[in-house]
C-alpha cells in the first residue's frame, strides 16, 4: 500500500474508540502523509513509506528547545525510558528529536492506525515527562 | 552473530553517523548516481543474477552426482553378485568357472572404484557449490540490510526537509510539541472549567427539577390508570 491508499483508507476509517482520521499529502522529494486524529488532542502524525518499513514519526523538539544545563539528563532519561514506551522509540533527525514506530512494509492498515493512536498517546506522556528539560 | 558480521554492522553505522555529521545530502549520493539512479540496487540486480546462474549450476551437479551415485549402486550391486557367483562355483568345484568369474570381477571392481573417485568428486564440487552459494545468498542479504539502513536514513531526512519546509510556510509551531502540549492543556482546562460549570447549574436545578418531575410522573399515572378503568368498562 502506498501514501495515496493509506490517504483514502485512513480517511474512511473510525475505530472502535471513535476515532476518525484527517489525512493531508505532503508532496516533494519523498511522499508524506500528514495524519491528525479527530476527537483526540495530539500531536500530527508523518508517515513515510521506504523499501522495507513505513515510519510513523511525531516530531518533538530541537536542539535549540533543550536547556543546556538539563542536556545530559534528559538524553540519560530517553535511554533509560525508551523500551517501556510501547510500539514507538526515540530518535533524531537533523536537530529534531522524535518519537516513531516503524512498521513492516506489508502491514496491514488496522496496524497503521494503532501506530498513529498509541504513538500520540505516547508523546503526550513524553512531552508531559520531559517539558522540565525544555527552555 | 560472527565477529565478521558485528564488525560489518559497526562498519556500516559508522559510515552512516560520519555521513550524517559531516553532509546529510552525501547519504542520497551514497546509495544514487548522478543520474538518480541506485548505485546498489544494480549492484544487487547483478548478484542475484549470479546466484540463480549458481543455482542453475548447483541443479547441474546435483543431477550428474544421483546418476554417479546410482551408476556406484548398480556396479557395487554386480560385485556383489559376481561374488556369489564364485562362492556357487567353488561349492560346486568348478575352479576354472570361479576363476573365470574373478577374472571378470577384477575389472568389475576397478570401474567400481573409478566411478566411486568420480562420485566422490562430485560431491565435494557439490559441497564446495553450495557454501558458496550460501555465502553469496549471505552477502547479499548482508548488503540489502546496510543498503536499506542508509536508504533508509536518507529518506527520514528528505521526508523532514519535505515537512519543515511545509510548516515554515504554514505555522512551524505546528512541530513544536512543548508548544502542541500546551494548547491541549489550555483546550483541557477549559473543557474542565465548562464541566464544572455544567454541574454546578446541574445541581442547583437538582430539587426543582425531582419535585417538578414527581409532579409530572403522578400526573402521568393517574391519567393512564383512569384510561386502564375505562377500557375494562368498555370491554363488559
């Protein structure tokens, strides 16, 4: 399934909680599909397809945005809280961190949508744990 | 994991971390040519090849090395039989037929011998076939895994070019979660401020509305209980 199928698949969705889903395609070098769940206050959701995955990312902050003195601690409690964080794992690109779970290429949608639900999940409790190392 | 296999790991995240500090673009130009085309792929298009002309020769040698082997079973099975044969003709002392039989034997066992070298000689070029055609299966899973970790690298860069570039032109608070946590707070405190408010007034209309309620249930009832009365009488 590519950006587009998801797009109109995700689109049409509600899950059993009621959720339903916003798309928006970005377009340029590399297709993105902009996801926003309605009825819950997050974060939106990137996804991307490469040759074997389809990443799901919530971008967080950037470098700029961390205290310089509260650096060290906050990437010490990145490491040590990212395997208790279901589905989704810490990352950075460039000078931005974020939160993203990386799924087979083949999975089916039902998998996607529990990506984006719990990835959002997960980083309203990230940002809520880690707004103290932030300017 | 071998020792080789962790050294090729490192080796390849190396690379990739070094890209990333040094020129994030050097990652696309990593795995495409100028043309756009991936360098790898071809590379890994041709090694495939390869392997299914090695395949093809493994099914070679693997045909040839059943027909030696039932070549060896056939004579090993005329031996045997040449054997019985003189064992016969020496019971019935007949010496010139048992001598006759071991002449033919002698040669019966050295075509055995020759065909056994040959089947031995194809079983280990059989073996020596499918290690390496294991090795190369290897390899080349080896190099899509590292082709796919750098491809892979490459296109999370691009794809957050593409998105910051999108919401500079729109509302760049929009990635910013410290930012996104704090308008679900106020959104969040607001809803609660409303919920509070709602019960409040709920409550204070609380007795009017029971004894209001009341009223109208026992209104309700008497006006069904005289309809109960008058359908009966109807009845008789």
């Amino acid at each position: 399934m590519n950006t587009e199928d998801f797009a109109i698949k995700l689109s049409q969705h509600r899950t059993t909680e009621g959720f339903t889903f916003d798309c928006q395609r970005i377009t340029g070098e590399v297709e993105v599909l902009q996801v926003e769940i309605n009825g819950f206050d997050g974060f939106p959701v990137f996804i991307t397809q490469t040759q074997f995955q389809i990443i799901c990312i919530i971008y967080l902050w950037t470098e700029d945005e961390i205290r310089a003195d509260r650096r060290t601690e906050m990437l010490e409690m990145m490491l040590d809280t990212s395997i208790s964080i279901p589905l989704s794992s810490y990352a950075r690109v460039g000078d931005r961190y974020v939160l993203f779970g990386a799924l087979s290429v083949s999975s089916e949608l039902d998998k996607v949508v529990e990506e984006v639900v719990m990835l959002n999940e997960n980083a309203v409790d990230v940002v809520s744990a880690m707004e103290d190392f932030l300017k | 994991m071998s020792g080789d296999k962790k050294r090729a790991g490192m080796n390849i995240l190396d690379k990739i971390i070094q890209v990333i500090r040094d020129d994030s673009r050097a990652l696309s130009e990593a795995v495409m040519d100028s043309t756009g085309n991936k360098i790898y792929e071809k590379q890994i298009e041709v090694a495939k090849v390869n392997l299914s002309s090695a395949k093809h020769a493994i099914s070679d040698a693997l045909a040839k090395e059943s027909q030696c082997s039932r070549k060896v079973k056939l004579m090993k099975s005329q031996v045997d039989e040449h054997e019985q044969r003189i064992i016969k003709a020496l019971s019935q002392n007949d010496e010139i037929l048992a001598f006759d039989l071991a002449t033919e034997m002698v040669e019966l066992e050295q075509d055995l011998a020759a065909e056994a070298g040959i089947l031995k000689s194809h079983e280990l070029h059989l073996g020596h076939l499918t290690r390496q055609m294991e090795n190369a299966e290897r390899s080349l899973k080896e190099l899509e895994r590292q082709v796919a970790m750098v491809q892979t690298t490459a296109d999370i860069q691009k794809a957050t070019e593409v998105i910051t570039k999108n919401f500079n032109q729109a509302d760049s608070k929009m990635l910013s979660a410290k930012r996104s946590l704090e308008r679900i707070r106020r959104k969040q405190q607001s809803l609660d401020e409303q919920y509070e408010v709602d019960d409040a007034m709920v409550n204070e209309r609380k007795p009017v509305l029971t004894e209001k309620h009341q009223n109208e249930v026992s209104e309700q009832v008497t006006e069904d209980a005289a309809d109960v009365l008058k359908r009966i009488i109807d009845k008789e």
